[in-house]
C-alpha cells in the first residue's frame, strides 16, 4: 500500500490535537508527559516520512521512560531542600516509576549507560517493570479526556505489547519534534514545579536539571574521540593543541541523547562558533567519513567503556535533522560566523 504524507490542513488538526491533550487531560502524574515525549523520540529513530503506520512495542517505550526518569530521580538541591529531594512527580506518594529508578540508582550508582549494558540484568528488569505500568496506566489512558476518546495516535491499547501509530501520527511527530519537545518538557516542568511548590520556591533553574545534558558526563568520550579523529578537530581539521570540547554533532537542543557516534572533539572555539547550529556539507561529509572508517574501533571502544553505541540511531537522527532544514531553507554553519543555506548535496555526505 502506497502511503501519503499528511496533508498541511492534517497536520494542523494534529498539532491542536496535541494541544488538547496537554491542556484537557486529566494529570495526577508526569507520566503523560513521558509517554508523549517517548513516542516523539521513537518516531525519530524508528519511523520515516512516508506518512505509514508505526508500529512501537511497550518494551522500547518503557526505555524510554527510563532514559527520561533518570536524571530526574536523582536527588534536588533546592533553595529550600536540605541535603537533596526527589522531587514529586505524582499526586501523592512518590510515582511508582521514580521510586523503581530510585532503588536502582542507590543499588548500581547513577551510570546508565553501565546499567544498559547487556551483561547487566538489572536494566532488563527495570524496564519489565516500568512495561508493566505503562501498560496498566499512561498508554490507555493518554487520549482519554474527560468521557470522550480522542484516539488520534493510536488505537485501543489497553494491555498490549505494542501500538501502531496511525498512518501520519509519526510523520508529524517527526516534522515537528523540536517544537513538540520544548512544548512537552516545558508543561512537565509546569507540573513538576506545582506538586513541589513549597520545596522548590522560585527555583529557577528547574528546567536544566529535568532535562540539560550533563557536560561532565562527556569526558569519558574524550580520549576515544582524540584516537579516532588521529588528534584533530573535526570541523577546522587543525591539531587540538589547546582545550578541546566534546560536541553534538547534532546539537543537544535538536535531539538530546548522548549517542557516541554523534560525538565529535573540537576546538574550543568551533564548538562557540557552531553552537546550536548543524554543520556545513564538508563538516557532515567528515562526520560520516569518521564513523565510516573507524566504526568498529568506535563500536568496540564504547562497549569497552559501557557507553552506549548506536551508529543506526545516530544516522537517524541526522538525516532527520538535515531533511529538515532543506526544506525549511534553513542554514548552515560553515567556519567562525559564517552560514550558508544548505544544499540538497548534503545528502551525497552520507551516500559514500
């Protein structure tokens, strides 16, 4: 069957369709917030944009859940805590999720990328369990508002071990991640901060700990990035002689997770001048010939080192991103404060 893109007055009706599930749903948890943002994420790496159906089992969901819970389970330190809270994520006692996370942080320390390891049998039963309630809790109960049923995702999903995306759902959940991201992190933040008003105050930084990539937890990619790029830095090509940053080649605000081969060592001043923007042609073209060329010493180096490694997600995420801006005319950051509006050859980067 020959599927289409959905149309511009389609994607309109999704998007306030999203709308009313963030503003009408009924919350008593955060839950509802991490389902949509693991089906957003999903669709990412799992989907394309031919407007099919996707199917997504409960098992990749409830990773997802985790990934996203991490960070928030460790302990707050607020202008009115003592020592650190977890913070409240449910109406009442703490969510049965966090309290799961919680347990295991305190059993295998905060390293999640040791506790994803395949040896680790601990991480598959984390997320049997989380299955569990996703299963019994958000993923039935995400379209329902009030009496009415706004099954515009998916379909019945009560007690099931996958959902199909309807034919355009993961299109759109594509076409419009970043949006959708920063509008779900920021009603979860909304959230967050109301169950735990008298502990947090005025807290203003309670977005980066929910959601900000820890910089710190980049270090141990270094010395694998330096052996990798022979000690130069990807975008200049010039030694790195002086303080070398690990950067997202993908930039962190386009699609957050730390993915080794998206990874690159770079000057200092690359890495300012870049910022938040996608690389040039000739910067992707090196991105995708290093991966190409050092992929198994990349893929064995991580394992070693029990960080995650994922080439095809990676490559995913960047097609995604890249296709993007094509069509959004968007531009391009080539050297120091130069743009240039990319080209449709960039797909010739990852065609070698």
């Amino acid at each position: 069957m020959t599927w289409l893109p959905p149309s511009p007055e389609e994607q309109i009706q999704f998007l306030r369709n999203i709308q009313r599930l963030l503003a009408e749903g009924l919350t008593s948890s955060t839950y509802k917030f991490a389902l949509l943002h693991a089906l957003a994420d999903l669709a990412v790496l799992k989907g394309d944009d031919t407007g099919a159906p996707l199917e997504l089992r409960t098992t990749d969901i409830a990773s997802r859940f985790v990934e996203l819970y991490w960070r928030q389970c460790r302990p707050f330190q607020g202008s009115r805590s003592r020592g650190g809270l977890i913070l409240k994520q449910n109406n009442g006692r703490h969510a049965a999720i966090v309290t799961d996370i919680v347990a295991v942080q305190k059993e295998h320390g905060g390293a999640l990328s040791r506790l994803q390891q395949p040896a680790d049998g601990r991480w598959s039963q984390l997320v049997s369990h989380v299955e569990q309630i996703v299963r019994v809790m958000p993923l039935w109960k995400l379209q329902r508002l009030g009496r009415e049923q706004l099954q515009f995702l998916y379909g019945n999903a009560q007690r099931v071990s996958a959902i199909t995306l309807k034919p355009g759902v993961a299109y759109n959940l594509r076409a419009f991640y970043p949006l959708l991201r920063d509008v779900i992190q920021g009603a979860w933040i909304r959230f967050v901060q109301q169950l735990n008003v008298h502990e947090l105050g005025d807290i203003a930084d309670l977005g980066t700990f929910l959601f900000a990539q820890e910089r710190g937890s980049l270090e141990i990619y270094r010395p694998i990035l330096r052996d990798v790029q022979h000690g130069n830095c990807l975008y200049c090509g010039e030694p790195l002689l002086t303080l070398a940053h690990v950067d997202h080649f993908i930039p962190w605000s386009r699609y957050p997770a730390d993915l080794g081969h998206n990874l690159v060592l770079v000057h200092d001043t690359c890495n300012r001048d870049k910022s938040d923007h996608l690389g040039a042609e000739e910067h992707l073209c090196a991105w995708r010939q290093r991966n190409h060329q050092h992929d198994a010493e990349l893929r064995d180096r991580l394992s070693e080192a029990g960080l995650p490694s994922d080439p095809s997600s990676s490559l995913m995420i960047v097609n995604l991103a890249y296709d993007q801006t094509e069509k959004a005319k968007g531009q391009v950051w080539v050297v120091k404060k130069m743009l240039r509006h990319l080209s449709a050859e960039w797909r010739d980067c990852l065609n070698t």
